[in-house]
C-alpha cells in the first residue's frame, strides 16, 4: 500500500455560540479540558496530534449542535460553525478536514447546506448528533439528507445526542451519569442504526454509507440476535446484518476496549474500522498507543489508522 496520513475521524470542537448546548451532561470537574480543547482550533490540537503521531484530524462539531433549535436559527448557527470550521481547514489544509454540522429542523436545508460544504468547502460529509426535536432521521421528512449525501458520495457520521426527555425520565432520572456516555448514548445511537437499517432507506439508496463511534455502539456484539429478531419482518427486503455489514462504518473513538475490537473485526471485518479518538473527551495518545498495541497484524492496523479512511473519504 501506498503511504497515508494516520487520520482521526471524531474530533470536536465548537462555536462560542452552541457552546451552551455542548456542555449538557458534561460533569463539571472536567469541564475545564474540555473548554481549552473544544475552542481551539489550532495550537493545542496541533501539538496533541503531533505526540500521538496523528496527521491528520476530520473535526466536527461538538453535540448536540444546533439540531434543537428553530429551524431558522438552526441554519443560521450551522452555517456560521462550518464556515468558522473552514476557516481553520483553510489555515492548515494538510492537517484538518471537516464533517458539516447539519441543521436537521429544516432537512432540504440540512441537506443544501451538505452541498455547499462538500462542493464549496471540501468537507468529507456531516455529523448528525441524534435527535432533532425528539425525531430519528429515518422518518422520511429527513431522507433528503441521506439522497444528498449519496450523490455526493460523502457518509454521514451518526453521533450520540442526549436521549429522548421522556427516556431519561423514565430509565435515568435517579441516576444522571447514565443519561450519557454511561449508556444513554449508546442506546439512543444503535436504536438510531437500527431504525435507520429496516426503514428502506438503504434499498432507495444503495450506495449510502453511515459512520458509527463508539466500536459500533454496541451493535457489533448484538448483531446476530438483532438480525435473528428484525429479520422476521417480512416488509425488510434483506437481512438487518447483511444492511449493517454493507453499508455501516465502525470507529474506536472513545471504547479503546480490546474486545470490543476483537468483536467488531469478528463481525465486520477490520476493512469497516476506521481510527478515531474522541477527541478533547478522550486522549489522542491513548488513542494511538490502544491501535499500536493492539492484537492484530501490522496490515490491518495499518488500514484502520490510514488505508480505510483515506479510502472511504477520498483523502
């Protein structure tokens, strides 16, 4: 194989503006590492990539974004954090790519506003942050996104967001570290993959691909009971594993667990990993040293570290 930068797919950062909106759940004692990473789109990062031996980072928003807000105040924030995102991309073009924050309230605008960031700006796809105003994107207001994204041939990256008001009551209530990287965000995003999986989404857009953090949030270990189960719809025109095998991406931001690597190789296969931290919430050296150390051939760390993301996103 030719050589390839060592990229990072889940990177955040965010706008003085949505700021408020990123710290939901974030436990206060930690908050002061967060804020220096998230507003810093240069230095910092710069310096941490270059300890771990990270190249180059695709950067996105920090959740939620502005998935939540009115639709019109929505495009607004969303234009102005790509165009901020751009500026940095533009100041450091052979270290920083981005994924277009989306503002899902207006989808046809949602999606308008993937255009002009992959054609414009040179973006590598979007980010989606879970809910928009208590909706998954499988309902079909949301698919232009998803047409867009597939003429394009950009995948879009789907993140946890906080869970749905209505579960946090009833599941986390007395138990608030839950509502989010505890679990909360786990189920929220595999119950995302999975409606957007046996909605027909992939059967009117074949050459779709999704990017899920997270080593798969779970839903590599459970693959074959979620397929022994869903593939009892009769209205599914192929098995929910073979949706998931063909058309989902799997990124080891922020579960740096052996594993669950092992597992997601198993079912996947190590073509379908992709390297991601999770950064300023997880440790780009953490990051890098779990790839280095890890279990398998030098042929397919190298792909997960460079091959299959330079692939995938056309770098």
């Amino acid at each position: 194989m030719a050589h390839a930068k060592v990229v990072a797919i889940e990177e955040h950062f965010w706008t003085p503006n949505l700021q408020a909106e990123a710290m939901i759940g974030v436990p206060a004692g930690l908050t002061p590492h967060w804020y220096t990473g998230l507003s810093d789109l240069a230095d910092r990062r710069l310096k941490e990539m270059d300890e771990a031996g990270i190249e180059f980072q695709v950067i996105a928003h920090a959740p939620p974004g502005a998935q939540n807000k009115p639709a019109e105040e929505s495009v607004r924030l969303s234009r102005e954090a790509n165009d901020m995102l751009y500026e940095a991309c533009r100041a450091h073009p052979d270290r920083f790519g981005g994924f277009a924050l989306l503002p899902t309230p207006d989808p046809e605008a949602a999606a308008d506003e993937l255009e002009r960031t992959v054609t414009k700006y040179g973006f590598k796809g979007a980010m989606i942050h879970g809910l928009t105003h208590g909706s998954f994107t499988d309902e079909k207001r949301f698919w232009c996104i998803y047409e867009r994204a597939a003429a394009l041939n950009v995948p879009i990256y789907i993140h946890p967001g906080p869970p749905h008001p209505a579960v946090i009551d009833a599941y986390f209530k007395d138990y608030p570290t839950m509502v989010g990287a505890g679990i909360g965000f786990t189920f929220e995003t595999a119950t995302h993959a999975i409606r957007l999986s046996i909605c027909g989404l992939f059967d009117k857009f074949p050459s779709l691909r999704i990017i899920l953090g997270h080593m798969g949030e779970g839903l590599p270990f459970l693959l074959w009971r979620c397929d022994m189960a869903l593939s009892r719809d009769k209205g599914l025109k192929r098995k929910f594993q073979d949706y998931f095998r063909e058309h989902f991406y799997i990124t080891t931001s922020g579960n740096f667990s052996y594993p669950a690597l092992t597992c997601v190789a198993a079912e996947m296969s190590t073509d379908r990993i992709l390297f991601a931290v999770d950064w300023p919430y997880a440790s780009n050296k953490e990051g890098r040293e779990f790839i280095d150390n890890a279990p398998l051939s030098p042929h397919d760390k190298d792909k997960i570290l460079r091959h299959n993301t330079a692939k995938l996103l056309r770098l």
